[in-house]
C-alpha cells in the first residue's frame, strides 16, 4: 500500500503534485475512508474490542472484510490515528461520566457565572 494513496483500488502509487509532493484526498475519498472506519468501528463493538492496535489479531479475525476496506480507503497514517483516538475518546468519556457522578462543576459554566461556588 502506498504512503498516501487514497480511494482507488489500486494502491501502488500514491497521488503527486507536479512538485512531487503527495496531494491531499479530496472530500469523495475522505467520505469513503470514514465511511470504511465507521463500519470498521461497528464491527469492533459488536465483538467488544476497544483497542484494535493493542488486540490486532482478534480485531482481524473478528472483522477481516471490514479491515480490509477500512485500510484500503485510508492513509496508514490516518487508519493509525483513528485508532488511536477511539481509545483516548473512550478515555475521555469514561473520565467525564467519572465526574458527572462526583458532581463536578463544568468550569465554563462557572467562569459565565451560570454555576456558583459555595465553600463550606
């Protein structure tokens, strides 16, 4: 697969500017990317996998064909950060239901004043 070749079947050469330069996937082809990291995704949940970098045989054994298109329709650098961050957004949930259930004071909320601070 090439460093940055998007959309296309075929993926031996990536697409270059007249400057050699890579040239950046155009809306069509990152439609089909998150379309294939979406379906990707669906797949995971359904086999309760959160980090597919960490279980990457299971996530290949469970969801091949899904896999496949996903790293297909991607850059290797785009498939890399999209899973990446699905961890560090359950992360980020996890962490934000955690102070929902302290009671936490969303700091914008104070800041407008909305929210006050009573120190007892």
């Amino acid at each position: 697969m090439a460093l940055l070749g998007f959309g296309s079947e075929n993926k031996t050469t990536a697409k270059k500017s007249s400057d050699g330069a890579y040239i950046a996937p155009d809306r069509t082809e990152r439609a089909q990317c998150w379309e294939a990291r979406d379906s990707y995704y669906s797949c995971l949940d359904r086999h309760d996998i959160l980090d597919s970098l960490k279980e990457g045989e299971k996530a290949k054994n469970c969801c091949p064909e899904e896999s496949k298109q996903f790293e297909r329709n991607c850059a290797s650098s785009w498939v890399k950060y999209f899973k990446q961050r699905r961890v560090a957004d359950w992360k980020k949930e996890q962490t934000r239901l955690k102070l929902e259930k302290e009671n936490a004071v969303n700091i914008a909320d104070v800041k407008d004043g909305s929210v006050r601070i009573v120190n007892s």
